[in-house]
C-alpha cells in the first residue's frame, strides 16, 4: 500500500461576483418567485443580518475585493396607483459605500416594475462623512441608521435623520 502526501497552492477559484444595482434587482425578483410563489409579501419577513427587514447581497466574503448591494426596506406605500416596496439601497464596493439610491419595487402576476432615484452626490457625501467619523469599516445601513419615509400620492423621500442626507422617488403611474 503506498501512501502519498503533499501540499499543493490553491487554484485561483472562481471569480468574485459584481453586485450591482441590476443584479440585486434580479436577485430580489427571483426571491420572489421562488420563495414567495409570485407573492411580494414575503418581501416583509427577509432580513438584514442586523434583523432590519430588507434585502441583501454580498459578492464575496472578503470586505477589501467585494461589491455588495444592501437594501433596507423602509416600507410599503400606495404611489402613484400602485403599491411599492420602498428599499434605500447602498452599494458597497471594496469596504466603501459608493452609491445609495431610494427604489421602489411593484409587483403584479404579469409586470414587474421597478423605479430608481437619480444619483444624488450631495446626500452620498452627507452620509459617508458622518459613517467615517463613527465606524471603523463603513457600512450600509449602519445599525445606528435612522431613516424617515415620507409619502405623498406621486413622491417617496427618505431621510437619514443623522446626516440629514435625502433622497426623493417619483415612480411613474401605472400604464
């Protein structure tokens, strides 16, 4: 009987995921589909690893080479003729919080629809600076993060009371 041993480097393993805005979409919708049968109200039971209700996806394990996409639901609002999961979502990119972006996410058996606030740099800015004043690694949400969801019948805004950072969603009517 022969008996060998040895070590050997690690291949290079598969690439990392790029989490974007669109892939977080996709992934959402496809919760939906598989986990909730068609039904968005399952939407309200998944949560953030800090228990927040919300949805989360992370590109790889290491904080310093990953892109993540992590998205607190603020809420489920009638806007515009519709009914909107409202999510302020953070995209995170190699430890650092790149963009964030109020979204709104309507569902129905034969249309998806999906809105996206524009950039907004000014509010990106507000919020990075006070997180770097108060977190070793920056994060997004932050458990400390409060954020306000007003409503109107044609706008969502959503207000980081710390920073006092916004961001405004005008989702279109139904068509």
């Amino acid at each position: 009987m022969l008996l060998a041993g040895g070590c050997a480097e690690p291949g290079p393993g598969p690439r990392p995921m790029t989490v974007t805005l669109a892939t977080w979409q996709h992934a959402v919708e496809q919760y939906v589909r598989d986990e909730g049968n068609g039904d968005p109200i399952v939407l309200r039971d998944t949560t953030l690893p800090d228990s927040r209700r919300g949805f989360a996806m992370i590109g790889e394990p290491d904080i310093e080479h990953s892109s993540d996409a992590s998205g607190l639901l603020l809420g489920r609002r009638l806007i515009a003729g519709r009914q909107w999961f409202i999510y302020l979502v953070g995209l995170i990119q190699h430890g650092a919080v790149r963009d964030i972006r109020l979204v709104g996410f309507s569902w129905s058996p034969d249309k998806t629809c999906w809105q996206v606030s524009p950039p907004n740099p000014d509010s990106l800015r507000r919020y990075v600076n006070l997180q770097r004043n108060n977190a070793l690694f920056p994060v997004f949400p932050a458990k400390t993060d409060h954020f306000e969801l007003s409503t109107t019948d044609q706008v969502a805004l959503a207000i980081h009371r710390q920073s006092g950072a916004s961001w405004e969603l005008k989702p279109a009517p139904p068509r």
